[in-house]
C-alpha cells in the first residue's frame, strides 16, 4: 500500500485543492514542512433506537512526521499546544465543510447528503494529530433494507486516506455501528486500473491530480444489517 503521495505546494491555491492543507496557510512554511502523508480513519455509524443512520462518527489521524510537524508549530504560538489544537480544530472543519468532509456514502444507488458538523475537537494521542468529528446524514435513514456503503478520499490524491489497521488488515474498531441492529461491516480495498496506478506514480511534488482522481484508491466501507 503507497503511502507517500505528495502535498501540493502552498502556493498553488486552486478553489479544489486539498482543503487541509490550507488550514496551515496562517502558519509560514509549514504546508511544505513534509511534502507527502497520510490519514487514519476510524468510523462508527450512529443509530438510533428505532434503526436509523444519524450520523457518521469519525477520527482522522495525521501520520506520525506530519503529526509531529504539526504539534511543534503549534506548541510555538500563542496560547500554546491546546489552543493552537482548538484553532487547527476549527480551520479544519471549515475548509473541509463545502467539501462534506472529502466522505461520500450511499444506501443501495442513491448517494445520501449529509448535514453540517457542530461537534468536532483535534487532539493530541499518542504523538499524533487526530481530527475527531460527527457528521450527520441530512435525513436519518433506515439500515436493513439496503447496503449502506461510503468512502472518506482526497479528490486530489495528494493525502492517502485509509482506515487503520495492522499490516494490511484493518481491525474490527476501524468500521463498528452502533445500537442493537445485527449487522456485518466490511472494508474493500482499493482496485484502481494500472494506468490510473501509472498516473499517480509519475506526479511530481508540484504537479496538481486531476479531481476525483483519489475516488480509485479509496477503500469502501460495507454495512449490511437486518
């Protein structure tokens, strides 16, 4: 699994670059401190008594050197650690708010639209960054009676997105639901065509993805209940 994909440059400030990068832009240099990472993820489906999907909880954590990066400039400005992790919070979710929190996820063929993110906190754990939030479904929605799938991807490929896990096997934490429904949960691995595999190879720190070219390589979570 790659793992080194390249940040753009600060610079190159298009209306669809990676938003996340852009929460650094009020720290000089730091968006070129580490030109290439990742996130983990974790997710939890929110359900309520009666079986509905409310809402996807999730935790994204920044890859070790960019988390260290990171908690090292913050520790430099004002207020110290806790508060510059309360600012990066709030930057965070407004940049990546117009883009639904880079998580597309949809019940049988239909994509569902998602709701706004109240509840959010960045902390540090374990010497790493993780951006934790709950992202509501727009209207709650029934589980059992179809697949629910989503993906959490940079459309631009230049963060990796990918659940945590253990070599290559992600463990049970990585996709757990809530509430007493029975359900079974999978997460797929990418399967990208080779040419597209090809494509992501041969871009270099200053070159800009075309968009959505991060939808091949992003993994699908799979929930099935009855």
């Amino acid at each position: 699994m790659n793992r080194f994909l390249h940040f753009s440059s600060a610079g190159a400030r298009r209306a669809w670059l990676t938003p996340l990068l852009l929460i650094l832009a009020w720290m000089p240099g730091l968006a070129l401190a580490h030109p290439h990472g990742w996130i983990d993820i974790r997710v939890r489906l929110v359900v309520d008594e009666a079986g509905h999907l409310e809402a996807l909880h999730q935790a994204w954590r920044m890859d070790p050197f960019y988390s260290l990066v990171l908690i090292e400039e913050l520790s430099r400005t004002e207020g110290g650690l806790e508060a510059g992790l309360d600012r990066l919070g709030g930057e965070i979710r407004g940049n990546l708010a117009p883009f639904d929190f880079f998580t597309e996820v949809r019940m049988g063929d239909d994509e569902l639209s998602l709701g706004d993110v109240t509840e959010y906190t960045v902390m540090e754990r374990n010497g790493r960054v993780e951006f934790v939030f709950l992202l509501p479904l727009e209207e709650p929605q029934a589980l059992g009676e179809q697949t629910l799938e989503y993906q959490v991807f940079d459309p631009t490929y230049y963060l990796e997105v990918v659940h945590e896990a253990e070599g290559d096997t992600p463990p049970e934490e990585a996709l757990t639901v809530g509430g007493e429904l029975s359900c079974t949960t999978r997460i797929l691995p990418a399967d990208p065509d080779p040419e597209l595999v090809a494509e992501a190879a041969m871009l270099d720190i200053n070159d800009e993805a075309e968009p959505g070219l991060g939808r091949h390589f992003a993994e699908t979570g799979v929930v099935t209940c009855e």
